[in-house]
C-alpha cells in the first residue's frame, strides 16, 4: 500500500481543525438561557469513534480537564485522523482506478 498524499493532507487539516474546535469547546462554553453547547462540536466531529467509545461504556467528556480525559479526547482524534486518511486512501485509488479504466493513466 503506497501512501497517499491526499489522505495525508486531509488527515493533517482534519486533526488542526479537531484539536482547534476541542480547545475551542474547552475554553469557550456557549449556550444560552437553559441551553448549553458545551463539548457539542467536538463531540459531532468525532462522531465515528466516540461513538463506539459510548458503546464501549467509555465515557467521553470533552469538558473535563483531567490527564486521562485529555489523552482520551487526543486518541479520539488521533483515531478519527486515521479514518480520514483511509478515506482519502479510498478516494485516491477510486480516482487512479478509473484514470485506469478510461485509458488516461496507466498502472505502475
């Protein structure tokens, strides 16, 4: 398996993004009235894997600053990274498939 440039790229921007939206979420808690949005975004953008964490019966506190919270949430992210990246892997090898098929760009 070759590795992918634009899984890499994706992999990359998704985890600053992640890591910017959960400090984000850690620092600055919105909400309103009886509402609160506290840990919402960070919890929607890993939603893949923390919710097989919440199957798991592992709680996910995104507002918790305990170390073992924090090396959770960085795994959690960590994991979703490489879930973007065998996505990007996925898009890549389609696209170079059928760059394949059409005649336009031969295998190596």
């Amino acid at each position: 398996m070759k590795i992918s440039w634009l899984g890499l790229v994706l992999a990359f921007v998704y985890v600053v993004f992640a890591c910017w939206v959960a400090w984000n979420d850690f620092y600055h808690c919105g909400g309103g009235l009886d509402i609160s949005f506290c840990g919402l975004a960070s919890a929607l953008l890993t939603f893949p894997v923390s919710y097989l964490f919440e199957l798991f019966r592992v709680e996910v506190n995104w507002l918790n600053h305990t170390n073992i919270d924090l090396a959770l949430q960085g795994l959690i992210i960590a994991l979703c990274g490489v879930l973007v990246y065998l996505i990007g892997w996925g898009i890549s090898w389609l696209t170079l498939l059928l760059l394949h098929v059409t005649g336009l760009r031969k295998v190596e």
